[in-house]
C-alpha cells in the first residue's frame, strides 16, 4: 500500500499560459494579413476564431449578433426557459436579414388608426398592402398618414396609400434591389412573383448593414451564426433549439468525462441536424471517448477567472497541457478543438491556438462590454457590469446547477464552484475583438504563419521561469497612460 501512495507522487507536469512563450521565427508574413478562418465544428466555420462563452452574464442574443457580424460565434447560456431561448435565436437570425419573409402588411380595408398602431406595436415605418390573394396593392408608411395630409383615423388604408408600387421579382440582386431604390428615391421594395403575390421585402438599411458586416459568419441562407448551450440530459431544448435554427449545440457540463453525459449526448446528436460540440473535458482519455461521435470539443476544467473548481474540488488541468492532450487526439479524428477558460490577454489567445486549439472562448474578456448582458454598476466612480460564473450561487439557483451536475437544493446546501464578481466596463465588442484579434495576428506574425493551420506546424513553445514572467510585463515604471490591450491584473 505504501509503495501504491508513493508512486502519486511521481507526477506529470501541466503548464498554463504564463509557464510558456512563443519562441519567434524568420517572418514574411504581415500580421494584419493573416488568414484568422478556422472552424469551431465538423460544419461551421469562422472568419475569427473567438467564441463568447454560454454565460448568464456574458452571451444572449445581443452578444451573439455581435460576435456574429465582426466573424466570431456567440453561445447563448441556458439558463432560460425553452421558449425564450426559441425566442433569442430567432433574434440573431432575423438580424440582418437580406430579405424579410415574415413581412408586416396591411389590408386595404383596415382603418388608418388600425395600421398606426400596427406598424408602431411591430416596430416597422411601413407596410405593403395586400389583398387576401397576396397580391400587392399599394403600400403605407409614416408619410402617408401624417394630419397635414387630411387623412383620417377612420379612413381605410386604400384611400391613404400609395398605389403606384415599385417592386421586384424574389431573385433580384442586392445591388439591383439598391439601384432601383435609390432611383425611385424609396426605403424598401417588396418582392413578388410572376402573378404579383408578395414573397418578401428588401430594404436599404438591410443591404447597407450586410455590406457594413462583409467579414461577418453567415449560414448557407445568409442569417448570421449562432451556438446555444444546451444540458446533457436536455433532449427537449435541443431539439427546440436544432428547429429553431442553431447552428451549433453546446453539450454543457463542468466533467464531461462522464459516461452517463457522454452516452445522453450521443443520443442528442442521432437525433438532430445542427453540429454538437462536446465539453468540457482536459485530458487525452476524455477525448478519445468523444471524438468518434462529437463535432467538436471544448477544454478547459477551471481555468476561467470565476471559476473555483480546483480549489474546491481539487481537481482540474492547466491550460496549455488541457489543450495539447485533447488536440493530439481530436487532430487525429479532424475533430475541432476549442479552449475555453483562463485567457486574459490576446497573447494567450494566440498560445492556445499553439496548443492545437482551433478557436478561443472567452467570458470575462466580453462581459464588460456593452453587448453583454450584465448590469453596470459604479464602484468608487468606475463603472463596472455584472460577471458571475455559472458554478456560483446566483447562477445556480437560477437554473446552472445542473452544469455542475448538481440537482436543485436548498441555498445552504449548494456547493458552488464559481463566484460573483464585477468587470471593469469596456465598451463595445468590436473593439475588444478589435485588439483581441489584431494581437493573435501579431502573434501569427512572429512566428511567420499566415494561416492558424501553418502557424499551428510552425508554432514552438519555450518555457519561462518566474524571472521570466515577471520579465513578460512591464516592469521598473508607473504605467501613465493605459493601452487598449494591457492591464497588469488581466482586465
């Protein structure tokens, strides 16, 4: 027995972020012309390779339009009913729509007070009107129902709208659909077929925000990307969510080396069509139970900056080793990997990436932001948002305990592994996605990589001493004016 306790102490060395650099090779390539595309599942690719994390305080449908359309993916948090979460993933996928199906019209029989009210309640300026065969008639707006125009509340729409209709067939081309809008000097053209029946509408702010977002990660339809998370045992919501147009499902538990998750999931995936990723898991053994049947993996057992998990259970994985172990085996089975957890700065981003991730995810980077949806408070004049991890006590009592595997309980008998905290705010995201990316690229450049594949071959670590970390920072002076991409505690 002795000898069996004594060999638990020959034990392996784990590294995390600080513990390694990036040793700097011959360099032709331009970091801001790097190809950062990569892709998160067996289907889903990104222009960006950064995931904002499935957290209450950090991802919902506004984060996720926004990650979206700068080219990352947002995954939006579970701890919200079925119906809400349906809710939430229509929003990002109705964001930026190229042609509007689900058209607001009016019937020229109703009274001008009724589409008013219409038209205000549905949030739209105006409205094709249609017969009860669909075919256009004229079209309402604002204008045509102003006082000074003498029409009244009573009257019926066909007496207030306009009737010479400038329309287009369903197949017309962005660029035509603006063409003819700029010429007729109008905001929207509805779309009909050959026996004139309305099958959609194209609007100018619509086409004008798909170009604005030109670098953005799309579907095969065009609507922007989006990943939910979803529990082991939840076959209903991911169903709901795989119907609602997801286009990737996040298997969301602290130990997903666990056989009873690994075999709930399998049953998810047989079952639905959008891609499944699997985690969090941290070591090799995990991966090699998942790969045959995951679309991609996520890693990271404690590493995140509310996450208590190894010193309340003593259990967990630095980082960098996490990543390595699982992608020598998900490289293998050209199954994704993405690190979740721990990354303060964009150099660790880029170190992940080293490690064999294809993707980076991210809660504490984004929870400051302006998309998130934390609350601001003020603490000593600084404004900070709301940030909890999804092991804490809010957290779990709202909903997250089963992450943890963890039924509901009573407040005292809750045994949370995160914390509830406060994150300076930061703005917006494009910007922070702006220096996160823009520093990966650096990093790409150092090492003289264009690609995240080559700059994954040609990648090589050194190990840092303490001196050495401490050497990393700035060190010897009072920092006097900050930069976007640098504080000496991470934030």
């Amino acid at each position: 027995m002795a000898k069996e306790f004594s060999e638990k102490l020959d034990v392996p060395e784990a590294l995390t972020f600080d513990d390694v650099l990036l040793r700097p090779k011959e360099s032709t390539v331009e970091p801001d012309e790097s190809d950062m595309t990569t892709r998160v599942s067996a289907n889903v690719k990104l222009n960006v390779p950064v995931l904002s994390a499935a957290m209450d305080t950090v991802t919902e449908s506004g984060m996720a339009i926004a990650m979206a359309r700068h080219g990352g993916l947002g995954v939006m948090h579970r701890n919200m009913d079925i119906d809400a979460m349906v809710a939430e993933i229509e929003r990002v996928k109705r964001a930026d729509e190229l042609i509007i199906r689900d058209v607001v019209t009016a019937s020229p029989d109703q009274t001008v007070r009724e589409v008013d009210e219409m038209m205000e309640q549905e949030g739209v300026s105006g409205a094709p009107v249609v017969n009860d065969e669909g075919e256009v008639l004229g079209i309402i707006s604002g204008t045509d129902i102003r006082p000074y125009l003498e029409v009244g509340d009573r009257d019926e729409v066909r007496e207030a709208m306009t009737d010479e209709v400038i329309t287009a067939p369903e197949d017309v081309e962005p660029r035509e659909a603006l063409e003819l809008m700029y010429e007729h000097k109008i905001e929207r053209v509805p779309l009909v077929d050959d026996q004139n029946r309305l099958m959609g509408l194209m609007t100018m702010a619509g086409i004008l925000q798909r170009r604005e977002f030109d670098n953005a990660a799309r579907d095969e339809n065009g609507h922007l990307r989006v990943g939910v998370a979803v529990g082991p045992f939840e076959a209903e919501r991911a169903s709901a969510a795989d119907e609602a147009g997801a286009d990737v499902l996040f298997i969301d538990c602290a130990h997903a080396h666990n056989q009873a998750v690994i075999e709930s999931a399998r049953e998810i995936k047989a079952e639905i069509d959008a891609d499944i990723v699997v985690g969090n898991i941290g070591t090799r053994e995990a991966a090699r139970d998942v790969v045959d049947f995951a679309d991609g993996v996520k890693v990271g057992i404690g590493p995140g900056s509310i996450c208590t998990t190894r010193v309340v259970t003593g259990a967990g994985m630095p980082q960098i080793t996490a990543v390595s172990q699982v992608a020598d085996v998900a490289s293998q089975h050209d199954v994704p990997v993405i690190a979740d957890g721990g990354i303060r700065y964009s150099g660790d981003a880029i170190k992940a990436v080293a490690a064999g991730a294809d993707a980076v995810m991210l809660g504490s980077y984004f929870a400051g932001t302006d998309e998130a949806p934390g609350r601001v408070i003020t603490m000593q004049g600084k404004k900070y948002k709301q940030y909890r991890g999804m092991g804490s006590v809010g957290a779990m009592k709202s909903g997250g305990g089963e992450r943890y595997m963890k039924d509901e309980q009573d407040d005292e008998d809750l045994v949370p592994e995160g914390v509830e905290a406060a994150t300076p705010y930061k703005g917006t995201v494009e910007s922070e996605l702006r220096q996160l990316v823009g520093g990966m690229q650096s990093g790409m450049g150092y090492v003289g990589a264009g690609t995240i594949p080559e700059f994954k071959e040609r990648s090589e670590f050194v190990r840092v001493s303490s001196a050495g970390q401490q050497e990393s920072h700035p060190h010897d002076v009072v920092i006097t004016d900050e930069a976007p991409n640098y504080s000496p505690d991470g934030n």
